[in-house]
C-alpha cells in the first residue's frame, strides 16, 4: 500500500496532539495511543498499487488546492 500525506506545521501538531489527550482523558477515543509514535497529518490518498499517471494527477490537484 502507498499513501500520500500532509505533514502539519508544528504548532497544528500540538494542537491535533491537544485534541487527542482531551479525548483520552475523557474516555472518548484511545485509538490515537494504539500505535507508537504516530504523528498528525493529513491522508491525501491511500493506494494499493502506483500507477505514476494517478500520483501525476494527485499531485497536479494539490497543487491548484494549495493555491486557493
């Protein structure tokens, strides 16, 4: 599987990682704590093979979001 992501500045990092310790202290979701060192960001897309036209057109769509 490949995936494409969006790592976050570090000051929205702190603030998804404020949202999930709000959850766990209020026992309303454990999920972010299943696995070790996971990190905030944003999942663009998630593929089970690359096809190089796809990521071309991914990356072409990022591109025009990005400058909106």
């Amino acid at each position: 599987m490949y995936i494409i992501i969006g790592a976050l500045d570090r000051y929205s990092q702190e603030r998804v990682r404020s949202i999930w310790r709000s959850l766990s202290v209020n026992s309303l979701s454990n999920y972010t704590y299943e696995v070790v060192d996971r990190e905030p960001h944003l999942t663009f897309s998630s593929l089970e093979k690359v096809d190089l036209a796809d990521i071309q057109l991914i990356s072409e769509e990022m591109a025009k979001i990005s400058q909106l």
